[in-house]
C-alpha cells in the first residue's frame, strides 16, 4: 500500500484528511481494531466504499499516550499567553478557527489521563474555564515550567471551573455514589488528591462560542464541519485511548452525541452512563431538587426520569449495596 506524504495529501481535502488519519493509524496503531476507522469515515459523512476496503487488522491493543505529548500547541499559542497582558476570554490572538459565527479559540486542556477510570463529559469548556486554563498555563510557563507540565497543570485548574458549576457536578456524583465506588470520602476528591482517577474533557476540547456567546449545541456539532472536524479529532481520539474508563455525559446534549458515537461504534453502550443533568448555573435548582428528599413539588422544566433511571442503573451496575 502507497501512503501519500502529508504535503501530497493537503490539496485533498477532506479524504486527503482521511487518508493521513488512515496512515497514521496504520503506522503508530498497527493492531487496533477497524471500527475505529470506520467510525472516523461515517462521522465525516462519508461512504465507507469511498475510503477503501482494506481496513486495519485486529488484534492485542498498544497503549499509547496522545496527551502528554501533544504540546505543539501551546508552543504556538505560548508568547500570546505568556504577553505582558494576559490573555482574556474570546482573545482574538487565541482564535483558532472560525466560519459562519462559530468561533473556536485555544485554552491547554490538551492533557488526557491514561490512568483514569472516569471520564466527565461536558459540552465544551465555558468563558470561566477558557479564563482560569490559560491564566494557569501562563503562569507555569513564567515559573520556568515545561509546555507538558503547563497542559497538565491548566487542565487541573481549568476543568469544570467555577461556581456553582464544580459544586453541582459534584453533588450529582455524591448522589449517585462514584465517591463509593472509587473509594473516596467525596467527589471532591476528584479535584484534589484522586485526580489520577478522572479525566475531565468535552466534546468540543476547545472553548466554542457561536456569535460571541456560549455555544449550547446549535449548530449540531455532528453535522457543522468545524465542529465535527473538533469532535472526530480530539474526543475520538480520547475515546480510543481511554478504553478501560467509563465515560458519564453530563446534560442530554452530551448524551445525545455519546448515543450517536455508540451507533457509530465509537463506544460500547456499557462504557456510557447517562442521565446526569449539566452542572451549569441554569440547573442549579433542578440539581438541588434531585438530590433532595423531594417533599415539594417537581420544579419548573425538570423532568426526573432520566435522572433517576441513571441513578439506578449505576449504582445495581456499581455498587455492591444499592439504595433506592
């Protein structure tokens, strides 16, 4: 087989991209399993005719460390955050992308946790979190650290920053009993001393704001171009990685891209847990009801029915011991 080099492939677009993730795979992950490939195709609307019938042998999977390494960057972006002025949200210096008011700007939240037995799932990283990253990154890099040791450390800073966001995440995990089943005193854990078991990550890794305010899911970023290119090349990729740890989506939004990547077979149905509300202000009294004795009335546009059914089906699945 013939692979095109990288400069041969560029003027071909979006199969030209196909082929070089297609190269890669077969280089550096020469016994991972086809449907991964064949993933990459559907979600990029392609026929899988179009791209070949060879696909790649399956076999004992290889680790590999995508995170850790990927710092080109923040090496690109590092004399923008390491200016006189720190940078600010929706920094123009910091945009990456941008077509038809969707904007994509750079924070470090490049960091993937090959320990982790947990993923949270958000939508994409906010203004708070895009603020606090890179004010980490850049004050690691001032204090002479490497681009990795910036990454990790915005990472931790950064992820599902800010009140009252953290705390109803948090709330939602001691409801359900992940503290329990990680053999933790808290959920807050995750954030301080049991980091090594969590990856906290979006959808969309990067900070996406669609005309200048947050993106909510409109467009879909399955079918908008920009966004399905960050979704297939970040996400995907961590999925692929992170193959013993379960992934928890966070808001029906989310929920409903993991459901599409399990019909893609991106991810087994059981490696999914749904049914967690987004932990973002707006939902603050949803949460608190939820985790509640419920003795008042079901508030406005709350429906708990999926919460529960999450709930229940974690904990018989999790925890030896399940409460009702």
């Amino acid at each position: 087989m013939v692979v095109k080099t990288e400069k041969q492939t560029q003027r071909g677009g979006m199969f030209g991209r196909l082929l070089l993730a297609r190269a890669a795979m077969a280089n550096q992950m020469p016994n991972l399993e086809p449907t991964a490939f064949v993933a990459r195709i559907e979600l990029y609307g392609m026929d899988r005719s179009a791209a070949g019938s060879r696909m790649i042998p399956s076999g004992p999977r290889r680790e590999w460390n995508l995170g850790t390494m990927k710092t080109t960057l923040i090496e690109n972006y590092a004399q923008i955050l390491c200016a006189p002025q720190a940078p600010t949200v929706r920094d123009p210096h910091l945009l990456m992308d941008a077509k038809d008011g969707v904007n994509i700007y750079y924070a470090p939240f490049e960091y993937i946790n090959p320990s982790a037995r947990i993923v949270l799932v958000g939508i994409t990283p906010g203004p708070t979190q895009m603020v606090n990253a890179n004010n980490e990154a850049r004050r690691a890099l001032l204090a002479g650290q490497s681009t990795a040791e910036a990454i990790r450390a915005a990472k931790n800073v950064g992820a599902f920053s800010g009140e009252p966001l953290r705390s109803n995440l948090i709330k939602q995990l001691n409801h359900w009993g992940f503290h329990t089943w990680l053999g933790l005193p808290d959920s807050a854990d995750l954030f301080a001393t049991a980091r090594h078991l969590v990856q906290t990550t979006s959808l969309l890794r990067y900070p996406v704001f669609v005309n200048d305010d947050d993106y909510r899911g409109i467009p879909d970023m399955t079918k908008h171009p920009l966004l399905r290119k960050l979704l297939l090349e970040n996400f995907v990729a961590e999925v692929e990685e992170l193959q013993d740890a379960v992934f928890v989506g966070l808001g029906p939004s989310v929920q409903k891209v993991l459901s599409n990547l399990i019909q893609q077979r991106v991810l087994k149905p059981e490696r999914v847990i749904g049914g967690m509300l987004h932990p973002s202000g707006n939902c603050t009294y949803r949460i608190n009801y939820l985790i509640s004795e419920r003795m008042a009335p079901v508030p406005h546009a709350t429906n708990p029915v999926p919460y529960d059914h999450g709930r229940r089906a974690f904990r018989e699945r999790f925890l030896l011991t399940c409460s009702p």
